[in-house]
C-alpha cells in the first residue's frame, strides 16, 4: 500500500483518521514540524520523494493549505485535503485547480477512504521529471498544444503575472458572457493545459488559481517559454 504523509496543527487530533488509514494498510507518517520545513524558502524537501499521498488535516487554515499546495505541488505527488465540512461544487473546483487532488471527510467509512485513496490517484513511480536549471527558454511554437490552449496561453501570457478575470478570459475566448457552460469549459480548458505543459517539461504550479479572481500564469513560465513578435501578433489577431 501507500506511504502517507499527513500534516496537522494538532497530532492528537488525528489517531482516529490514522488507524482508518493503517487498517487499509497504509504506512502513515504524522507530522506537524514538516509544516514549517515545506514552507521555508529554498528548504531542502527531497523528503517529500518518499510518500505516495499527502494528507493535510482540517487543523490547517485555509491559507495555510494554498501555500503548501503551491510548495508541494511541483512533485507531482496527490495532495488530499481533510474536512469536516462538505465543501460546494464551485469551490471544490477551484480547489483542485490550485492542486488539490481530492477532498476527504474526516470521518469517512472504510469504503469511501480506500477508493479516495484508491491507485488512481497515486504518485506513478518513475512519472516525475526534474529538468536542469541551465536549460534555455522554449518558444511557444516548441510547444504541442491545440488551438484553444493556445489561445488561453496567449491571453494568460500578455496579462505580464498580472490575474486576468474568468469573465474576461470568456470574452477574450469565445466572445460570450460568464456563465455556468463558459465556467465549466473554462475550468477544464486550464486544468488541460496545464497537464500538457507539465507534460512537455514545463515547471512549477504553471497556472495559479487566484482565490475569487481569476487566473494568472506562474512566474517561472515566464522563465521558459516566451512568445516571439509574431506569436503575439497572431494572438492578438
């Protein structure tokens, strides 16, 4: 089974949820030091190599959660959040546009716990890819994407990391208004880009999720792939 990393404010909190876990057979690692470590600047978090799962406990403040999800996310290793609350649809998906593979109840039954943490959603051994520091930035042209990716990149791309709104991303899209069908193609359009750049050795957290606001691309992008006058010419055509 898996070994599980679980981060809490508050260890005592957790025997209940831990032996839920171990009677699934997970090897469980409960840790509220490990915090502090991830979110330290230039912290060395090789460790992190060594667990499949990552739980992070209702303990955490939501805030601190975004922070360790963009720290942790870049390990291509499932993050889980704890709660006791049933969280809306909406916000479960933004959640899992800043990197949260699911959500979890804090009481679950056997049942439900074992197919949350079930093997598709797993780290696969061999998966992540860490590129040397010195390689040159790419041309977007370098880069397999469809139309409408290319598309969204470009408008997220001229923003210069500045958050662009979800209704103006519609607008610059397909020429329509925010609703329910424009929020929902939009949501899997980012999440589809996103894996294909990730795919094709682009690092970092690529997209961010900006709480209430919309998107922006992360600034280590901007470090990797740049547009050329006539890319940026075309997409603004």
């Amino acid at each position: 089974m898996s070994q599980i990393l679980l981060l809490t404010n508050n260890p005592m909190n957790e025997p209940t949820f831990e032996k839920r876990l171990r009677q699934l057979g997970h090897e469980v690692f409960i840790s509220r030091e490990l915090i502090d470590l991830c979110l330290m600047e230039d912290a060395n978090n090789e460790f992190i190599k060594m667990f499949h799962q990552i739980i992070l406990s209702e303990t955490l403040a939501n805030a601190e959660v975004k922070e360790l999800v963009r720290t942790l996310s870049s390990y291509s290793i499932p993050i889980f959040r704890k709660s006791d609350e049933r969280v809306p649809e909406t916000e479960l998906e933004e959640w899992k546009e800043l990197g949260v593979t699911e959500w979890i109840e804090s009481r679950p039954s056997i049942e439900s716990l074992r197919e949350k943490l079930s093997c598709n959603n797993v780290r696969k051994e061999g998966k992540i890819v860490f590129l040397p520091k010195s390689e040159e930035k790419r041309p977007l042209s370098a880069l397999t994407l469809s139309g409408g990716e290319l598309k969204l990149f470009r408008i997220l791309y001229e923003q210069e990391k500045q958050t662009i709104s979800r209704e103006e991303i519609c607008l610059r899209m397909w020429n329509r208004q925010k609703s329910n069908s424009s929020m929902s193609q939009l949501s899997v359009m980012v999440k589809h880009l996103k894996d294909k750049l990730a795919s094709q050795h682009i690092q970092g957290p690529i997209i961010e999720t900006c709480w209430g606001r919309g998107y922006r691309l992360d600034e280590t992008v901007y470090e990797q792939v740049y547009l050329d006058a006539d890319e940026l010419k075309y997409g603004n055509e």
